[in-house]
C-alpha cells in the first residue's frame, strides 16, 4: 500500500471512528483527527489484547486476526510494552503493512506490541531475512502457530534452497525407489509436504537400515533428516531428535495365503522348521532376534525382495510392520497377513534427525499437526489403504 494510499485510509478510518462517537470536531484539523484515530485504534487494539494475553496479531483496518502468513516485527517498534507506548506501535503499523502483533510477558507481567509486516507463507526466505535485517530472534507463521528462529537449521535450508531427506527407498508403500530414481510413498509424500511449508526443492539421499544411525548423525551432515518407516523409540530418541508420529504402527507378519491357518500366534512361528526372513540391522531384525528364538531366522539384504521370496517358498514368515503388510497382500494373492489386526506391538512412525535441530523439529511437528487438523493425512492413509488413528 503506498504513502498516500496508507493516508486516505487513514482519515477515512478516523473520520468513520469519530463519527461513530460524535467527534465534532475531526473533520476540521486532519493532524488533530490523525492523533484521535490513532489513540483510539490504540484503543481498540489495547482492549483486543486484554482479552488475548496468549498473544495475537491483529490487522488494524479490520480489527480481525489473520489466519496465514509468516509475522516478522519491525525494528523500529521493539520493546514497546503497555497503553503508553502503544500509539507509537499503532502510528507506525498504519504507516506501512497495518498489523500489530502483541504479547503478554509473564516474567515481567507486561503486554509488549510491535508494528508487523505478514509476508505469505511461500515466501519464508524473504521473511527469514526481513526478520534478520530487523534484529529479530524469530518469525511466525501463523497458519502452524510456531515460531522459527531466523539463525538455525531452518534459516539454513531455506537460504540453501533444498532440504535432503534420508530414506531407504525400500519400503512400499512408505519409502520406495524406482530403477529410473523417482520415490514415491507415504513418507515421500510428508516430506513434500515439509518441503513445501519452506519452499524449498527436495532431494532424496540413500542410506539403508544398518547404517540409519550413523548416518544421521553423520558430520559432515549427509541429509537434513531421515523420514519412510522409521519406528519411534526410545533409543532413536536418546541419541537423535524424532518428530510426533504421523502413521501408526505394530509387528505383524507376511506369510503365504496357503499358510495363513498356520500362523495364529507369536508360538505357531517360533518353531526350528519355520524359516522366518527379515532385512539387516532394522527393528524387523531385533525383535525375531529377541522374541523368536527357537525359529530359524534368516536375514536378506533388500528389504523389498522379502515378500517375493515368502511367495515362492525361500521362507515361511516375514517379520514386518502392520504399515507394509497390507500393499504385500493387496498386490500378490500369493501372500497373506493373517495377524494384521492384532499386531504384537504397538508404536508410530516418525521422521529422525540430528540433536541441535531443534528448530527444524518444531517445523516437522507443526506441519505434522497441521496435516492431522485439515484432512491432509487422512487423506494419504486412505491413498495407501492405512488405517487412520489420529481420530
């Protein structure tokens, strides 16, 4: 909006309020009318803060919060606390963008404010430096109510223009990589979508399970972070950061349609003459390990291959995630998941990233909870026939 744009508004806004409260005489002195419009948006905007001492950000030509956008504060307006110093806050927000941001400070029990500019949220690089031109220690975006720091792992990518995911691509139907290198899948998907909050390109890098861990905390670093099956656990998190879960999970088996009878219990496969398969070095590997230990375990090293060997014999069971199991059986009748509704465990899963990250975990976390709240990610569970379990 230009200067004199921002002006008419201005007087036409003041006049408007005046009128409202039978101000005689703003009609005569513009200076004097402007000095009354802003006290009295201050007014407006003091009263509107009283009542959101959560915090707001408050387009003033309309007097309603805006849903989304990417809030940075101006320099010029820092350290603005209480009604006195709140025209200077509101003077300044409609010389320019016309949006005041305001906070309660419990340690200091004062209400802060700030003059703001909204850029749209697909142009976070320009917000990131706007918010850096103007000594900010963050920027929020307000459709995932989370603040980002404008130095930090995000700043990083964003300026760098990419983010690399880590997967295994060997997945179906989370992570998989075709023979020409496309990858597709459930994770795939959520990482465009992460991608796509920070407008940024995505680019997928290899890594396998065995070496998951030490690929991720890698230095230099190999990727950004690792999404596509990755079970949330205990251990994962002592050593690295992992996200909220975005797919629920559980150990089931796959085994051949012929067999399905056979296999009822946890007992029925822990037997010497049953050939149970998994991939190397994942949880698939560590729980036969530890809850078959009579069964004859033999471990293959594409995870994908598994269900094919099942199907024509080479073993009896594959140890694998309720996830996984339904796209083996809907796509080859030779196979069964006879337990899948009655996983031996129970965990989600989540994408994995190095410790330090904290402000790329706040941004997964957030748009995982925004991908809950719009129907994003009911929507991919019903693309890949999962079962939905964030009701």
């Amino acid at each position: 909006m230009t200067q004199k744009r921002i002006k008419n508004w201005l007087l036409i806004a003041v006049l408007t309020i005046c009128g409202a409260v039978g101000f005689s005489s703003c009609s005569s002195n513009k200076d004097n009318a402007s000095d009354k419009g802003i006290t009295m948006l201050a007014d407006k905007v003091w009263m509107y803060g009283q009542t959101h001492s959560d915090g707001f950000m408050l387009d003033i030509r309309t007097m309603t919060e805006p849903t989304e956008g990417i809030a940075v504060s101006y320099a010029e307006t820092q350290n603005s606390h209480s009604r006195a110093q709140l025209d200077k806050v509101v003077r300044h927000a409609v010389q320019h963008d016309g949006y005041v941001g305001g906070w309660l400070n419990s340690n200091d029990g004062l209400y802060y404010f700030d003059s703001s500019k909204l850029f749209p949220e697909n142009e976070f690089r320009s917000a990131l430096h706007f918010g850096r031109d103007n000594r900010q220690y963050s920027v929020y975006i307000l459709s995932l109510g989370t603040e980002i720091p404008v130095d930090g792992k995000v700043s990083e990518i964003v300026n760098r223009g990419t983010i690399i995911f880590g997967t295994t691509g060997d997945y179906r139907p989370l992570s998989f990589r075709e023979d020409d290198g496309t990858y597709w899948g459930f994770g795939i998907e959520v990482a465009k979508e992460i991608a796509r909050r920070l407008d940024v390109e995505i680019t997928f890098a290899p890594t396998s399970w065995p070496t998951l861990t030490s690929d991720v905390l890698a230095e230099p670093q190999k990727f950004d972070l690792a999404i596509g099956g990755i079970t949330i656990t205990d251990a994962r998190r002592e050593m690295m950061l992992m996200s909220d879960g975005y797919l629920a999970n559980g150990k089931t088996i796959l085994c051949r349609a012929a067999d399905a009878q056979r296999f009822k219990s946890l007992g029925d496969i822990d037997k010497p003459e049953v050939r149970v398969m998994v991939n190397p070095g994942g949880l698939n590997e560590k729980f036969a390990n530890e809850n078959l230990t009579h069964a004859t375990i033999i471990v293959h090293p594409r995870n994908e291959e598994i269900p094919t060997l099942v199907a024509e014999g080479h073993a009896d069971v594959m140890i694998t995630e309720i996830t996984e199991a339904p796209y083996y059986v809907q796509t080859d009748s030779r196979l069964a998941a006879p337990l899948l509704n009655e996983p031996f465990n129970h965990g989600e899963i989540g994408v994995l990233m190095q410790k330090g990250q904290d402000d790329l975990l706040q941004m997964v976390n957030a748009t995982i909870r925004q991908m809950k709240s719009d129907g994003t990610l009911r929507q991919l569970h019903e693309k890949y026939g999962l079962v939905y379990a964030y009701d």
